[in-house]
C-alpha cells in the first residue's frame, strides 16, 4: 500500500502497542506491527519488548543493527501499517544511477561543486546510464551468485553482451568498429580508456569480490592476445560469440609450477603435423569452470608459445576453493593430450612471453581500478557506520583514533584516484608502443600502491566495525567481504612485491648516464 493511503497515527496511539501480542514500533516515521514477527526475530523476542522498542520510535536502535536495505524486504515492508501524523521519511533508498553525496563517497568528478580536466559531458552522460544498468541489471544477480557461488545467468549475460560490455573492458580500439556501446551514449571512434576505467570503478560498487571476476574477466585478461595477435580467420571465428555471451574465454598461464614465474611453466605443446599436442596443467584460472577456450601459454623445443585451444574431450577442469565466491569460476584445468591446430597459435614460437606481457599493462591498469571501486565503497561504509553507530552515547566518530583512521582511508583513496587518472590520461595520449615502453613501470608500481592501500583500508575498517567486520550478512557485510578478499588485488595479474621490484628496475633503466648528485 502506497504511504500517502496508509494509516496516520500518534505517538501516543502506537505507544499503547507494547506488548507481547500486541507490538508496534516506529522507524523513521513509518509505523510497523511487529507482533506475529516478533517470536521470529532472528536476535530473539526479547529485544523488541526492551523499554526503548516497544512502542517506540527505534529508528535509532534499528540502524545501530540493520541496514536500510531489511525495510526494502518484501518480508518486512508488509509489516508497515502507517505512518507518523506530520512526519516524513527521512531515510530512503537511492534511486537507480543517482550519486552519494556522502563526502568521498565519489571521485572528485562526481562531486557537486568539483572540477577535472580529464572528464567531459559524454563521460558524465555514460556514467550515470552505466551505474543505473549496474543497479537495475546486475547488482541483484551480484548479491545472489556471490552468496550462492553459481556462475552469472545467461540471461544477465545477454544484458551485458547487448551493451557490448566486454567488448568495451577492452579499450578503445578497432575491435569496437561496427558496435552500439550502452545503447549509442558513446559512439566506438569517442570511447576512451576514461569510459573503461568507469566501467571498471563501477562494477566494483556491489561489495562482491569473486563476482567482479566472474563478470567474464576471463575474457577481459585472455582476449587481447586473440585480437593482437591471432588470424583474421581465428578472430572471426572466435570472437564474435564471445562479444555475443555465447561463448567464454580464460587466460591459462598460472601452474602450481609458475605463478609469478612465467617463464617457468611446465605445460608442454608438441608439433604433430598440423596440429599441437598439449599436456599439462593450469591452476587458479579466471572463468576457467565455464570457459569454451583457453589462452594458454606453453613451452615448445623452440621456446614459449600462446595457444588458443577449445575446450574438447582432453581439456577438463575442476573448481579450486579459494576465500572468494565460487561465482569467479576459479579453475584447475587440465590438457591431456589436446589436439589444437596449427591455426590456433597466437603470434609465433618463441614469442609466447612477448605475447603474453604485452597484455599484462592493461590487465594491471584494470586490477587497480576495480580495487580502487571497492576501496571508495568501504570509505563510504565506514564514514556511514561512525555516523550512525553509537558508542559510549556518542556517535562513533567522536573518537578521535577513529577520526585518524578516517584520515588515512580517504587520503589512500584520493591519492589512488589522482593516480590513476594520470595514468589513464597518458594511456589516452600513447599509441601501444609508447604505453609498453613508458607506462609498464608506472602501472606496476601502481597496482601495488592501490593494492597495497586497499589492504591497510580493509584492516582499518574492520577495527571500526568490530565483530560486525568479520560477520558474513549484516551490517558489516561488505567490510567483511572486502576483508576477505584484498588479497586478491595483491596477487593476480603480477604479486605486489614482484611488481615493486619491476617498477624500480623500469626506472634504472631510464636513468641519465650524467645523473649525479
């Protein structure tokens, strides 16, 4: 029933309603009978008969325990019978595609007020269109894959692949001629890596780590070496079906052999005529439970080669359990024996780490940005939680040590965000080979810098929400998540310590010859 037709009532009427059997209380003006859902509180009866529920406004108690998103439940929404004579809601829930306007809530773009050089109408325009189909679309399949680690339904997929969603997480470029991107808000020739970073700042919103990845990365990180380096007859082969959500992609690089250690890989391709035999294994594979293909890096007797082999009778895999949701598709996959033909190899033998690092840049650039989404999420929920929190009968961010670490979240996320927009505005402005020989340090140094930032943030908000940051569900829910899974930003696409090291060995080799003090 709509609020404007429900019931008014008084103070003084609902406080009449206060006991067993006979229980009202008020939350933020709406008036809720709880007294058949009391016996089936999840924390107990007891706490809804306390002197300061029943019968009472409990807003405040209500939202020291649940979140806003409990009212929206159908379950809990029919409890409502009124509202408050002459009061008015205060607490409602955004509209799709709107911005918060908690402070750092938004890059600084986004903020009413607020300026960058980096940002034009046509972003604005694609922003707002792309987080209204993120909340509409994709954020109820988020939370449900995340909690049930099932793959995404084909039907979101097909949502996804009729905005040419994948297809734009690769940049600009020739691969976007001839597609409508986001119903034609931006045109292929005016996508720009500021559209991609959106993207990918955008899908990390939901507080769902293993979904992120489950949202066909798999084809973000193990299409480019097709479309750099593949046949003309292997890209129209391949990656229309793709592009279409038909069909699915991983990258296979990573063995229990060689993580970081590309060049160590032990899966093993031989020459039969005009085929390639591969045997060996691969393990924490993106998408790998679902893929149809696999961009697989190998050794040969004349060094490494990039294969992309189909999903046959000798490619098999199995789930590898990790701390995030199943829903990423992790994989240990398997070739025995698998036939691939000579077609299908990505660029020549003895280029197979050429093939394969020149996509590392991009698949770097993309990790730090969606830990970077995630990251603003968490400054965001905490910056909510000690507003509202009370403690010692003051709100939590009286504290002056929680004051402290709120300095230190939103200056990491800030100094992420300047970052990361200078990059991608250098990105904007280079052509591949400048970008490979100018950004490869920068863009390591980066991911480590934002991983490495997201890590201290997750710790930081964990202490603010205290037990609440280590409970699956609940108010803490996205603390715990983003507790859980920070790592993950620090190992895939290149492990932190790795990545400094190339940084700083980038760096010397640019030196001057004159350089002195």
């Amino acid at each position: 029933m709509s609020s404007q037709f429900m019931r008014q009532f008084t103070f003084d009427e609902v406080t009449q309603h206060n006991k067993e059997g006979d229980l009202w209380i008020i939350i933020d003006s709406k008036v809720y009978d709880i007294s058949r859902f009391a016996d089936l509180h999840p924390g107990g009866s007891n706490v809804l008969y306390a002197p300061g529920v029943a019968g009472k406004d409990a807003t405040n108690l209500f939202f020291g325990l649940h979140r806003h998103e409990v009212l929206l439940r159908p379950q809990y929404a029919r409890l409502k019978i009124g509202t408050i004579r002459g009061q008015s809601e205060l607490i409602k829930p955004p509209a799709p595609g709107a911005l918060s306007l908690v402070p750092y809530a938004e890059p600084t773009w986004l903020s009413p007020g607020f300026y960058s050089p980096y940002y034009n109408v046509n972003h604005q325009r694609f922003h707002k269109a792309v987080r209204t189909f993120f909340a509409q679309e994709v954020y109820p399949e988020a939370i449900r894959c995340e909690e049930n680690g099932k793959r995404i339904s084909q039907q979101v997929v097909d949502k996804l692949s009729k905005m040419n969603f994948l297809a734009m997480r690769l940049g600009p470029g020739k691969h976007l001629k001839g597609l409508v991107l986001m119903d034609g808000i931006v045109t292929p020739e005016s996508f720009d890596y500021f559209h991609e970073l959106i993207l990918n700042l955008e899908l990390a919103h939901f507080g769902t780590r293993g979904f992120v990845d489950g949202l066909l990365n798999g084809g973000v990180i193990a299409l480019p070496p097709v479309l750099n380096f593949g046949s003309p007859d292997i890209q129209a082969q391949y990656v229309p079906d793709i592009f279409a959500g038909r069909k699915y992609i991983a990258l296979a690089i990573t063995e229990a052999f060689a993580g970081s250690d590309v060049a160590g890989v032990q899966t093993i391709a031989v020459r039969d005529g005009d085929e390639w035999v591969v045997t060996g294994t691969k393990k924490w594979i993106t998408n790998g439970t679902f893929a149809d293909y696999f961009t697989t890096l190998c050794q040969t007797d004349q060094g490494p080669l990039v294969l992309l082999i189909p999903r046959s009778a000798s490619v098999s895999t199995k789930p590898v359990r990790t701390s995030y949701s199943s829903t990423a598709g992790t994989a240990y996959v398997t070739f025995d024996g698998a036939r691939v033909p000579v077609s299908h190899m990505l660029g020549k033998v003895g280029q197979g780490l050429q093939v394969i690092l020149s996509n590392f840049n991009h698949e770097r650039w993309m990790v730090a940005a969606t830990s970077l989404g995630a990251q603003r999420v968490v400054v965001e929920e905490c910056l909510k939680w000690t507003n509202q929190r009370i403690a010692f009968k003051k709100p939590l961010h009286s504290q002056a040590v929680i004051r402290a670490k709120l300095a230190l979240m939103i200056e990491r996320v800030e100094a992420c965000q300047a970052w990361i927009e200078n990059i991608t505005h250098q990105m904007n402005n280079m052509n591949y080979a400048e970008q490979s020989d100018k950004l490869a340090g920068p863009i390591a140094l980066l991911k480590k810098f934002i991983s490495r930032a997201g890590r201290e943030t997750a710790e930081d908000a964990t202490l603010m929400f205290g037990g609440r940051g280590i409970t699956m569900g609940g108010m803490g829910k996205i603390i715990e998540n983003y507790h859980r899974t920070s790592p993950f930003d620090a190992i895939l696409a290149g492990a932190e310590d790795v990545l400094g090291d190339l940084g700083v060995r980038q760096a010397i080799r640019k030196m001057p010859k004159d350089a002195r003090l």
